[in-house]
C-alpha cells in the first residue's frame, strides 16, 4: 500500500474517531448559553405555527419581528428537534455533523493543493484541534454553518477544475443561500468578494465575473428581504431598530474603539455570557502568519519571482475582509472570531507545505502545534468538567408543577417544551403595565428566581444581561415575599448565573416559588 493511501486510510478514520470522541462531550463544552435554547425555541414556534412569520413565544413584551433571516437555520434545525427531540444534544448535534463535514472539506482542500499526503494529513490534524473550530463545532449557533459555506466557496473557487464562469455561478449561489441562515453571511461574502476583485485586477478573471458574483448574492439579499417585507411590512424599520440596541449605528469612530476592544476581549476571554475558549496563542501565532506572509509576498512581487503566491495572498485578503467587514457592520459578537480561522489555516498550510521552510522543519513545527493543541483541549474540557447542565435541568425539571406558567431564565429553555415559559427579560419593558398585572393576565403561577439577579441589581454595568430592573426588581421580591411559596432551592455555580467571569467561582443560589396573587392589584 502505497503512502498516499496509507494517509488517506489514517486520515478518514481521523476524522471518524473525531466526530464519536466529540459526539460523547457534545452537551459538555462549552457551557450552555441562552442562544442555544433561544434559536431552538424559535425553531420549535416555527414548527408549531408551521411559518417562518413568528417570533418567539417567550418574549412577549420584548421588542421582536419576523423575518426571513435565519429562517433557513431554522428550517435546518426542526427535523433534528423532531427525530432527536427538544433538547441540547439535538441542536448541537447540527454543529458536530457539519464541523465533521468542514474537516472532509479542508481535507479535499489539502489534497488538491499538496502534494505530500503525510503532511497533508498533519495539516489536516492540526486544524481539528483549532479550540474555535472545537468550539463552533459544539456551539448550536449558525457561525459553524457559514464556516463551511466559505471554505466550500473557496475551495470550489481556488481549486475546481470547473470554468472560471461557473465557479463564480456556484460560488455566488452558495453564499447567497447562506443569507438565510444568519446575517453574518455578510462577512463570508466580502471575504469572498475581496479574493475575487484581487483576481480582477491582476487579470486572472474578468471584472464582468466580479460582478456577477456581486449581482448574484445582492439577489439573494433581496429575495430574503422582499419575504421579509411580506410577512412584516415594517422590517427595514424594526431591523434597524434592533440592530441600534446592538451598537451598529455607532460612528466611526466609535466603531474603531469597538473593534479594538474585540480583540482585547477575545485575548483576555472577557465577555458578557459567551463561553470564550482560550485564543491567546492562535491570536498571537496568527499575527506571526500575517507578518511572514505579507514579508513573503512583498518580497515575490519585488524581485518578480515566479514562485506561487496567490494562496498567500488569498489568505491575507480574506483576513483583510474579515477585519473590514466587522468594521462595516460593527457588530463584534465573539463567535464570528471563528471566520478569521479558514484564511490563518490557509497561511499556516502554505508556510508548512511549500519550499519556504525545509521539509524536516515543517515536520518538527506542525507536531510542536499538535502538542499544543491537544494540551489546550484538554485544558478547556477540564474547565468545564465539574459544570453539569443536566444536572440543573433536573433540579428545576423534577420540582416544576405540572401545568405551571413559567416565569424566568432563557438558559434553561429546554426544559419548557411542555410548559408555558416567558423570559424574565420581558420585565425591563412593562412600561405602564404593572408586574402584578403582568403576571396575573399571563396566568404565571411559577416564579424561577435566581441570585444573580441581586447581584445584576447591585452592579448595574451587568443589567445588559436583562435591561433595566428599575421598574419591577423591589416588586418582583415584594411579590415572592407576599405571595410566593418556595417550592425548591438549590445551588449550582456554573449554570446559576449567565455571568461567564463568575461561572464556578460561587455556588448561586436558584429558587423555584409558586405564586398566588389576588384577583386586582394591591395598593
């Protein structure tokens, strides 16, 4: 047997062994977070109302709109919920499957650009074990879904011996169907966009191919929106209006500051509620690529050597267009950090693989990677080894009355599908409705109180979380106190508090109440 066949053999049950060795931690890592249940419980809406044109059930005061955007995902999520039930496993088992997809693809990708099947496969190992890509594969989020829209299109793009017409046809129609799984398919696309126009203008396609490609996923964008429109005639409207709460109407000044603060966030793992793997060393080995990269390509195009560079030059437009697409729409959720990892790869395979570093070099450098990688795996699945999600699903799950109307915490979503659940972040825009009146008109009879609350109360920077509680949190204790029966109580340090900085430092306390108000509000 040849060696090629040998590193093709080892290669697929790499990435067999990969898909059931993460498949047994798929509900352990990272920790949950509300997205996951929010996204799922917009899928289980759609499912029930059999349209596209709701919004969630749980969020009934919160401002919400319907629309097409990601109702692709959605589409994608309901028969996994239907076949595999409503619960974590189901959703996240979406990422795994597609994160082991991405794994074939980069594999293909190797092949058709290398020739060395041994280093190809080393490549192919070290991109596995790329904690964001770990991550995004246990994440039941739509970034893993755009992750193999764009190295599907680049490979496709770089590597079909298709006609250069119907790569961008395809590559085009790809990423425009990726509309509607988030709108973060707008960072893919410029990405995309960015490679093709340096094709144009060093002659290698036709700008009539850059602007197809353009026509083509603007199409799409307004097909989703002309749905959109239909089934909310005020979308342009409210779209806009929610994007402004996420800071996407900020100047561009202020825009700057965020995008630097992004980056200190993500190297610091500080966030709100997202679970942020450790990056630092892809952080700063990726800085090392770019610099390397832009030294290598600078010193090609001045010396007009005919050595290949355009993978080097693909890999750094393709940063580029990350960084200006973040820029554009300045928006910096921590999950879209996973879009930067495909062009990084790009340079780390041509800096390995190519004449740049001598082959006994290249093999000594990529294992040194593996090592570390497998060592930073296993440092974050032990930081969360001690968290138990199922464990807080029953505590709340086993002490829930049968028919109770639910008031509290998105994080625990899952265990609602036979309940009526309303998200307590309702409660920052009662306006002139009272919360006696609120809770009484929704016959809410179960109370889920957790501590954290009177943390988020004393330290009100962390009221993001849920908006304001100045209008309801005195009354909402009056309420417990007056006419709350507590039911259950319990302590869990991880899942008692969506604050990631806190998460396993102190045992929160949780609490279920029953409540019993009166018929009118008491003055």
């Amino acid at each position: 047997m040849t060696t090629y066949k040998y590193s093709r053999l080892f290669s697929y049950f790499y990435i067999a062994s990969f898909f059931l060795f993460h498949l047994s931690t798929l509900t352990t890592y990272p920790l949950v977070h509300s997205d996951e249940t929010w996204l799922a419980g917009l899928s289980m809406a759609y499912m029930k109302a059999r349209s596209i044109f709701v919004t969630e059930p749980f969020f009934d005061l919160m401002p919400r709109q319907a629309h097409a955007i990601k109702s692709l995902f959605h589409l994608i999520q309901i028969p996994f919920i239907r076949f595999f039930g409503y619960d974590l496993f189901s959703v996240r088992l979406i990422s795994l499957l597609v994160g082991t997809l991405i794994l074939v693809l980069i594999y293909i990708y190797l092949n058709r650009r290398f020739s060395n099947p041994v280093m190809n496969t080393l490549c192919l190992v070290v991109f596995s074990l790329n904690i964001q890509f770990v991550y995004a594969s246990h994440f039941a989020r739509q970034e893993i879904l755009l992750f193999t829209l764009l190295i599907l299109s680049y490979g496709l793009y770089r590597t079909s011996t298709l006609t250069p017409v119907k790569r961008i046809l395809i590559m085009a129609i790809i990423i425009g169907i990726g509309i509607g799984i988030h709108p973060n398919a707008f960072i893919i696309a410029v990405m995309l966009f960015l490679v093709i126009l340096s094709d144009g203008i060093l002659h290698v396609i036709k700008y009539s191919l850059v602007l197809i490609y353009g026509l083509i996923v603007s199409f799409f964008a307004i097909f989703y929106t002309l749905i959109s429109l239909i089934g909310n005639p005020n979308f342009f409207k409210d779209y806009w209006n929610y994007g402004a709460t996420l800071g996407v109407d900020a100047n561009l000044f202020m825009r700057f500051i965020h995008f630097i603060e992004f980056f200190i966030k993500l190297y610091t793992q500080n966030s709100g509620t997202y679970y942020l793997p450790d990056i630092r060393y892809i952080l700063f080995l990726g800085s090392v690529l770019i610099f390397i990269s832009i030294f290598i390509l600078a010193t090609s195009y001045r010396n007009h050597q005919k050595r290949n560079v355009t993978y080097f030059r693909d890999g750094l437009t393709l940063t580029f267009g990350f960084l200006l697409s973040l820029l554009i729409i300045g928006r910096y959720n921590p999950t879209s950090v996973l879009f930067i990892m495909f062009p990084l790869s790009i340079l780390l395979f041509e800096l390995l693989s190519t004449a740049y570093i001598k082959p006994r070099w290249s093999y000594g450098i990529i294992l040194v990677f593996i090592t570390i990688n497998m060592s930073m795996n296993y440092h974050e699945f032990e930081n969360v080894k001690l968290a138990d999600y199922n464990h807080y699903e029953k505590e709340l799950q086993n002490h829930l009355p049968k028919d109770a109307v639910v008031l509290g915490n998105l994080s625990s979503g899952f265990i609602f599908k036979d309940h009526v659940f309303y998200d307590i972040r309702n409660l920052a825009y009662l306006d002139d409705l009272t919360l006696e009146t609120y809770l009484r008109d929704r016959k809410i009879d179960t109370i889920i109180y957790y501590e954290s609350y009177d943390y988020i109360h004393r330290n009100p920077q962390w009221q993001i979380l849920y908006g304001s509680d100045e209008g309801y949190y005195y009354t909402l204790l009056q309420i417990l106190s007056d006419y709350g029966t507590s039911l259950h109580a319990f302590e869990d340090a991880y899942y008692g508090t969506r604050i990631i900085r806190y998460m396993g430092d102190y045992p929160w306390k949780v609490s279920v109440y029953h409540i019993d108000l009166p018929a009118t509000d008491q003055k």
